[in-house]
C-alpha cells in the first residue's frame, strides 16, 4: 500500500503544478479578452476552467478508487465524486476538500457541463467575468487542502 500512497502523493503534486499554470492561463486570457475585446480569449478562458476542473477530477477519481474502494457511477457521478470528496471516510481518511470549497467546485463542475454541450460562441461573458475572479482563491484553497491531504497521506504510509 506505501508505493500506492507514494504514487497518488505524487499525482496530486505534479497535478497541482499543472493546474497552477492552467489558472494562470484563465487570468491572462480573462485580462486580453477584456483589453481587447477579442471573444476568441473567451473560448480560451472557458476551456481553461474547463481543464482546471477536469485536473481535479482526476486526482478524486485516484482517491476514490485507491482509498475510498468505489467510485460513483451512474449519470451524476461528477457530482457524487465530488460530494464523496467533501465527506469524511471514517477510519480511512478526512474530507478531501472543505464544504466552501465544494461549493466553488460545484459551480466550476456545472460550467463544465456547459463547455462541453454549448457551443463557444454562446458563452455569457457575465458569467465568466464570475468564474475567474473566483478562480484564483478558489484553487489556492483547494490547493492547501490537498496538500494538506498528501500530508495525510504521508503520515499515514508510517502508521
């Protein structure tokens, strides 16, 4: 079990590293969308968060399967996972993420949904002006909260 928790430490620190030049990447395009008044940086800006979300679905995914033993399946088993992520696993591990964050999470999750089933050119530019300057905080909580948990883990690999 240690070489599977060294492997899923590792998976969510190089995934943090990932997700901090995505974040970076929704900002800058958000500030040359609004520069230059170019709605292409929003298909950008979009994709970005939309990127951002899956990168942290994944590493769920892995603690899920590794941890927790199952996955949610079904139609809404985006939500479930990040729902199973907000909890608490008795005798196993602590909440993934905090209540606030699954909030913010949420609603990237759902926005998600709408990159993959609209078209780019519909997107609502007020909508996404709310997106990213949320964002940055956003995944600077969740950030600490998973090292936080790969601190955890860490522990748990002596015990």
């Amino acid at each position: 079990m240690s070489s599977r928790l060294d492997s899923l430490i590792e998976r969510i620190q190089n995934e943090l590293v990932e997700l901090e030049y995505v974040v970076e990447r929704v900002e800058t395009g958000w500030q040359r969308a609004k520069l230059s008044g170019d709605d292409y940086y929003l298909d950008s800006v979009a994709l970005n968060l939309h990127g951002l979300y899956n990168g942290l679905e994944r590493v769920f995914e892995q603690i899920a399967m590794l941890l927790d033993g199952s996955q949610p399946r079904g139609e809404n088993w985006h939500q479930l996972l990040l729902t199973q992520m907000a909890k608490e696993v008795i005798k196993v591990r602590p909440a993934v993420i905090s209540d606030s964050s699954y909030v913010g999470l949420d609603e990237l999750r759902g926005f998600r949904h709408v990159v993959r089933n609209v078209y780019t050119f519909k997107f609502n530019p007020q909508k996404l002006d709310k997106l990213v300057s949320q964002v940055g905080p956003l995944y600077k909580q969740v950030q600490l909260e998973l090292m936080a948990f790969a601190d955890f883990l860490e522990s748990a690999k002596d015990e």
